[in-house]
C-alpha cells in the first residue's frame, strides 16, 4: 500500500472553531495508526481532512510523498469505512463485494476475479451468495472490510466503525479487524474515542487532546509512560490515579533514604531511579490501580468509598486525605475537592464495605510522577526517566519505536 504524511495540519472552522492545531502524523507503508482522543478533539476532522472530504487550512497531506492537498477524493483513491452495517440488505455477499468495481465500471470478469479474492482472503466464499441480514456480526463485519478494501486503495480510513455493536460483537470485530488488517497489509488510520480499541489494534496511537497530539507511540509505550497526566489518565482501564506527593529524604524512622510523601502518609522507597532530582519539588504521583495492594500495615489509609464487581475482581474507589487533582485544559494540574481519590484492584470474593478503613502499599514500579504544575511525565519512581522495553504486538513490525517524550 501507501505511506501518510500530515505535516503542520490544521483545521479553523468558519465559526473559528480550531478543530485541528499544527498536526503531525506518519504512517509507515502498511502500519495501523489509531487516532483516540475524547469526543471533540479533533479526530474525525483529521481523517476527513485525509479523506478529501474537509479542506485543511494549513498544513500538508502527502501520500506516497505526493501532495494531495487538491486532490479530489476519488484521485486519493481511499478507502473509507465509517460504519460497519453500511452494507446493502437485498444484495448478496458477492454483489456487495464486487458493487464499488462495478460502479467504477470494471469488466464483470475481472469484478468477479477480485470478489473471490477477497473472499478467499476474509473467509467469505462460502456466504458469497448469501444475504447480509443472514450473516454474523463478524462476518458482516468482514464484508464491510473487503467492499472497502476490494480496489486496492492506497489508504484505509475506519472511523468508529464499530460503534454500533453490542460489547460481546466488538470483542469479536477488534480481533477480526485486527487479523484483516495484518493479512492485507494495508495502511490504515483508524478514528477510536475507546482507547481499549486504540491499545488492542493498533501499531501505534496518537492520543489527541484539544485538536493537538498529545502523544505518539506504541499502545504499550504510550501506556507504560504517558507523557502527561492527560494521557496517563485517558490510556488504560481503570484510569491512572494522580495525587500530589513529594520525595523526601526519609528519617531514622523510614527505614530507608527516600520517602514519597502523599498527604500526611510516608511510604518508604528502594533506591533507585533519580529520586534525588525530584526531592523537594511539588509533584502529581501516578497510580495505576495495580500499582495499590491492601495489607494490614500498608502506609497509606484510606476509606472505601465504592466498589464495582466486575466478576474477574473489583475496583475499589477509596478516599485518602490529600487534596484531589483536576487536570484542566492548559494541561496544567489544580487542586479540587478535599481528598482524592484512588482506585484500587482487589480479590472478586474480598468482603469490602463502604466506608471501611483501609491499608494500603504502593508498588513503586508502576507508581509515575509528574510535574504537578504542567503535568509534564518525568519518569516513574524505578526506572527513572529513561524507561522500559516491552514487545511489540507485532514481533515483526517495522515501527518499534515510541514518540518522542518530554524530557
Ligand atoms: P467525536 O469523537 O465526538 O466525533 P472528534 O474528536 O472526532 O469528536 P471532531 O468531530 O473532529 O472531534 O470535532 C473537533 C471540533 O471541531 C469540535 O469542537 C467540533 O464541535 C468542531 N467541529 C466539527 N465540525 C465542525 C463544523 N463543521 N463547524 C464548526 N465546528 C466543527
């Protein structure tokens, strides 16, 4: 397939909205690159700008290193699937299949060649003349692909294409999509809001944030270090706790040289990573809930306040006594309400009730830390600025490498 270059994009509505600011986005030859971000950050104004259907007003869209700019969508030539039960009810699989060669008015020989093609790649011979309303959600899902697919485009464009399935189908559609995907090896730019979907799929993300890229890289770099509490908190389920806290140098009574300090709990650190640097600063402390185990003398007390069974264990949500943080749109960090809250996972059948005190240990490898002012990441208690390695979803792919991160 293609490469996709965005250069400097940017998108000013008429009514001056700035949907998009100064933009900039590769996409390898064949990789899959999610686009997550809350609703209104600008995501799908990205892809219809890519698409030829929004007309950027600054910037470069370059495939194949060619500017596309004034291009009309059809001399793009891209494939677009928006939604996933876009498909033709009184048409069989294979007039569905073969609809945008005829319409483009390709010899039926030739139209019935590439249908079995595509069939063949997506497990579809055996429906071909079957209707779509006959089929499952995952093989509807699979037509929905190969009517897109079926020319050949030089890019694929998905936004939110699963948006109209049950949760149990959209299980099923990420990994139908996903195995599609690597099969065909085409470059695709995928539009998500649900960052399960953006983690699970893609080669790489680009987290958006007010029209602008807060972050680019692979769904696990991205995860293990946000580069910003924004990021830290959208990436991941449950969502990062973030409290203010502080290094110091722990007295005789610590037990160790380090202390991280949250509200009026001292927790002992092993020495390592550059504690030193923080020691003193004001900082926002990133919990992700695995990162706080109950135990009976765990240096931090807090009160349940509310926990969800979720069959596999449940997510507590307890109060500590420091003062919560908001992150608000300057991606600066403010103090909110009186005490914040954390999020924590504990044993399905624990008995837990509302209000109980509780103990708890931070584990300080997946404990993050931020500037508590500008909620710029600058590293984790462990490993220090200078991160992890973690495998690929695709041993093989030819993107290994995260976004740049803040220094
Ligand atoms: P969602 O997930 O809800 O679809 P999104 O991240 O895709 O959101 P966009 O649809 O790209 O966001 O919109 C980005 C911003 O531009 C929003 O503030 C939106 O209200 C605004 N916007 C989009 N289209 C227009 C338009 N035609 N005129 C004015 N503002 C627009």
């Amino acid at each position: 397939m293609s490469t996709l270059d965005l250069h400097r994009l940017r998108k000013v509505f008429p009514d001056g909205t700035v949907a998009v600011d100064n933009v900039d986005i590769s996409i390898a030859d064949g990789e899959f690159l999610a686009i997550v971000g809350p609703s209104g950050c600008g995501k799908t104004t990205v892809l219809r700008m890519v698409a030829g259907l929004e007309t950027p007003t600054d910037g470069e869209i370059r495939i194949d290193g060619e500017l596309v700019n004034n291009q009309t969508s059809q001399q793009r030539d891209i494939a677009m699937a928006f939604q996933q039960h876009a498909l033709y009810p009184h048409m069989t699989v294979e007039e569905n299949l073969g609809f945008p060669l005829r319409m483009a008015g390709v010899h039926h020989a030739e139209v019935r060649a590439r249908v079995e093609d595509v069939a063949r790649v997506l497990g579809l011979r055996d429906v071909l003349e079957t209707t779509p309303r006959r089929l499952s959600g995952g093989q509807q899902q699979r037509v929905s692909m190969g009517r897109a697919i079926i020319r050949n485009p030089r890019l694929f464009l998905m936004d939110e294409p699963m948006s109209n399935l049950d949760a149990k189908l959209r299980a099923e559609a990420r990994v139908e999509i996903t195995k599609i995907q690597e099969r065909l090896q085409a470059t695709t730019l995928y539009v998500t809001h649900d960052q399960v979907e953006a983690m699970s799929m893609a080669d790489r993300v680009v987290v958006m944030r007010d029209g602008k890229v807060a972050q680019v890289g692979r769904p696990i770099d991205v995860y293990r270090r946000p580069a910003d509490v924004f990021v830290a908190q959208f990436m991941g389920s449950p969502s990062m706790s973030i409290v203010p806290g502080q290094i110091r140098l722990g007295g005789a009574g610590d037990g160790a040289r380090y202390v991280l300090v949250i509200g009026p709990f001292r927790v002992p650190l092993p020495e390592a990573g550059p504690l030193n640097a923080w020691v003193g600063r004001e900082l926002a402390i990133g919990l992700r809930a695995q990162a706080l185990r109950r135990r009976p003398d765990g240096p931090i007390l807090a009160s349940v306040e509310f926990t969800e069974q979720l069959g596999s264990g449940q997510l507590v949500h307890a109060t500590i006594d420091c003062p919560g943080l908001d992150v608000v749109a300057d991606e600066t960090v403010n103090p909110s309400s009186a005490r914040s809250t954390i999020l924590l996972n504990v044993d399905a059948q624990e008995l837990v009730s509302l209000w109980e005190p509780i103990r708890l240990d931070v584990e300080v490898r997946e404990t993050h830390v931020f500037d508590l002012v500008t909620g710029l990441r600058l590293g984790d208690l462990f490993d220090g600025p200078g991160g992890v390695s973690c495998p690929s979803r695709r041993a093989t792919s030819a993107v290994e490498s995260a976004g740049p991160l803040p220094p």
